[in-house]
C-alpha cells in the first residue's frame, strides 16, 4: 500500500517507470495482475524471502555462539560429529596437515547446507 501511495504521489516520470516495470514483470510471467495486486505479490515475495534469510542467519548465529563456546578438543568432536560430520575425517584432519583440513571444511560445508 505504501508503494502505491508513494507511485501515485510521484512525478509523472516515477508513475510512467512504475507502470513500465509492472508491464516488464507481467511479460516475464507475473501474468496479467493489476499493479496493486503485483505489487503486493511482490511485497510477499519480500516478506518471505526476508523471514527465510533471518531464519538462517538465526540459525549461523547459533552455530557460531556454538562454535566459540567449545573449550576442549573433546568438545570439539562432540559438536562436529553432532553436525554430521564423520569421526574419521575429524581425525584425518586432526593428525594430518593442511589438504586434510580443506577435505575437512569441504565436507564441513557440504552438511552444512
């Protein structure tokens, strides 16, 4: 509604650009809605995606706060075995050297997601 209320007050110009990236977004399949209903489409879009990055960035602050809180290499382990990491390769990496850590923190990354 705020978008709306903001195009109508606008200049001439904003009201014709508005109005050319609404006839934009339709071509690309938003289908034929009205700019009112496009623009709440759209605001939903936002809405969601927003609430999806704030529940992962939610999620990476846990992780890290999990992360900093570990004070022993037995903690360690039991916190990257409970993130699906397997033993063998927290161990691999631990006795061996830097192309054993990058496998660990590819695989690392891959659980991750």
């Amino acid at each position: 509604e705020l978008a709306l209320k903001a195009v109508q007050q606008g200049t001439p110009e904003i009201q014709a650009r508005f109005h050319e990236l609404v006839s934009e977004a339709q071509q690309k399949g938003a289908g034929t809605l009205p700019p009112e209903q496009a623009v709440h489409g759209l605001a939903d879009r936002l809405k969601e995606q927003s609430a999806k990055t704030q529940a992962k960035l939610d999620r990476i602050d846990a992780s890290m706060k999990q992360l900093e809180s570990i004070s022993s290499p037995e903690e360690f382990l039991k916190v990257m075995t409970a993130k699906g990491l397997p033993p063998e390769a927290l161990h691999k990496a631990m006795t061996g050297g830097e192309e054993e850590w990058k496998e660990l923190m590819a695989t690392a990354m891959q659980h991750h997601r």
